[in-house]
C-alpha cells in the first residue's frame, strides 16, 4: 500500500512538472524571439528536451511498475530504462543545434535584450529548482527518473549562467557573451547526458552492472563451503534496481538436501552484491566451455536448479 501511494505521488508530480515545464518553453520561445536572445533560445530547447524527459519519464514510470504476465515474465522495468535512453539521445541532438547556432552568431553578432534576458533566467531558476525539488526523493535509486532530475538541474546551471551573461551585456554591451552562453549550455547537456547514456546502454545490452565486477563475484561465489568451480557466470541488469545471475557452480556428488544448503549459502552471498535473482544450475563432474555450451566430460551429470 505504502508502495502504491509512493508511484502515484511520483506520477503526479512528474505529470505536473511536466505541465509547467511546456507552459514555461512556450513563454521563453517566445522571450528569446523577442529579445534576440540566442542563449534563451537555446535555453527553452534545453527546456524543451526536458518536458520529453518528464513525458518519457512519466510513460516510463508507468510501465515499470506494471506487474510481470504471461508475456512479458521479467515484467516491464527496461521501458524506463528506455525512457532514459531516448531522453540522453534528444539531449545530444539538441547540443549540435546550440553549437551550430552558437558558430552563426559568433560570425554575425545580433543585438540582445538583456533585461528580459534577466527576468526570464529568474523564471527558469524558479521553474527548475521547484521541480528538481519534487523529484529529488524518487530519482536517486531510478535512472528514468535520475535522467529527468539532470535534465532539471542542467537546466537550472543554465538559467543561473543566463543571468550572469545579461549582466555582462548590460555592463559592458558585448554580445558574443550570448553565444559563449549558448555553447556553455550545450556542453553542458552533454557532460549531463552522457553517464545516463552510457548506463542505460549498458542496461539495454544486459552488460555488467555498474560498479560491480565479475571477479569478485566468481571469487565470493567460489570461496562458499562446497563451491569447487564457478563457470559460465552472467550478470545483467533487469530494470536500474534489479540485477539477475545464472551461473554453473561445481559441486561434489551429494543428495539434493545438502547442496541445498550450498545454495541457500550462494544466494546469501549475492544478496551482499544486490543480486536477489539467480540460476545456479549444480554440476557434479568438469565440463568444458565451447561456443556451442556446455560439453560434459562424462556423460549423464546431476544437475540441481536454485532459483
């Protein structure tokens, strides 16, 4: 019950941050129209890709929390991983707009409004702190949600370095300050895109979870009481939480009852990894890995499945 209440408070909120952020693109279109200013322009396309990120994260916070069913028996957790794939590539995409952008008006500098600069970036700082806010809680164990928190918070950098570029164009009436802006904010939705990236990349192509190492989990696996040889180990991630194993363990010839207990002590191992969900498939004689699997050395092994 506790769960349920907590995604549809995070559902709410995602739905309107989403709401505010697309109302707030639309007046700093316009702002940037009317100023001249190619930074808030380049700023409300940030904001732009930031009410994808919150519509993505939304749609994706929804499918992950849907139960496993006959079709789909990992349930539906890589749709936000996915969510946060597409919103990492929108973010690159517009960065090469910025620079382009950016490059023409370093060849040709355009007058800018500098007050309106000033008075939008304090909107903006007031818009992305307020929605950083409410998903600070839900994006530090969700990557869907962590890539929406970035996009906010890469927004929030920018509309401070806005304000601090119209002062400079008041003071001082250089201009290029709006372009130097401009690729500034670009920059900095790549640096900011490219871990989540990387990580949901990695997710999707089922490879090693962050920050852990398949050596270290073969040695803590092999060094269990009854564990002679670990072989044929994978380990995946099934959404930004949960992480999956299979593994052939070598054991000695014995009942089910006791390599029951060799399993019940190999999965208390892994929980130390936060891998709660494993295959242990148990081998009684050596085998050899080809490309093709598995060739046993003697024929008709015991095999013991723990899941």
């Amino acid at each position: 019950m506790h769960n349920h209440s907590h995604a549809s408070g995070t559902g709410s909120v995602l739905r309107l941050s989403l709401l505010a952020t697309l109302l707030f693109t639309a007046f700093e279109v316009w702002a940037g129209l009317y100023s001249g200013s190619l930074a808030l322009l380049s700023d409300a396309g940030h904001n732009f890709t930031d009410a994808l990120a919150l519509l993505l994260a939304a749609v994706g916070f929804y499918w992950q929390a849907k139960p496993a069913d006959q079709a789909r028996t990992y349930g539906y957790q890589r749709a936000g991983v996915l969510a946060a794939f597409v919103n990492s590539l929108t973010l690159l995409i517009i960065s090469l707009f910025i620079f382009w952008e950016a490059g023409k008006r370093f060849i040709q500098p355009e007058p800018v409004n500098e007050g309106m600069m000033m008075w939008v970036s304090i909107g903006a700082l007031i818009v992305n702190v307020a929605i950083m806010a409410a998903l600070h809680r839900g994006q530090k164990d969700d990557l869907n949600l962590r890539a929406a928190f970035i996009h906010m918070a890469g927004d929030a950098l920018g509309a401070i370095a806005i304000f601090v570029g119209a002062i400079v164009i008041y003071y001082t009436g250089w201009t290029y300050v709006d372009p130097i802006l401009s690729i500034a904010i670009g920059l900095l939705i790549v640096y900011s895109a490219w871990e989540i990236t990387r990580e949901s990349l990695n997710i999707l192509l089922e490879g090693l979870p962050r920050g852990m190492y398949l050596s270290q989990v073969t040695d803590a696996m092999g060094a269990v009481t009854g564990v002679l040889e670990v072989h044929d180990l994978h380990i995946w991630s099934l959404g930004t939480k949960t992480h999956a194993l299979s593994s052939h363990v070598l054991i000695e010839d014995m009942p089910p009852s006791e390599s029951n207990r060799i399993l019940e002590r190999l999965n208390q191992v892994l929980c130390g990894f936060g891998i709660y969900h494993t295959t242990i498939q148990f081998e009684h004689v050596p085998c050899s890995l080809s490309d093709h699997g598995c060739h046993m050395n003697q024929a008709a092994p015991a095999h013991d499945h723990g899941q």
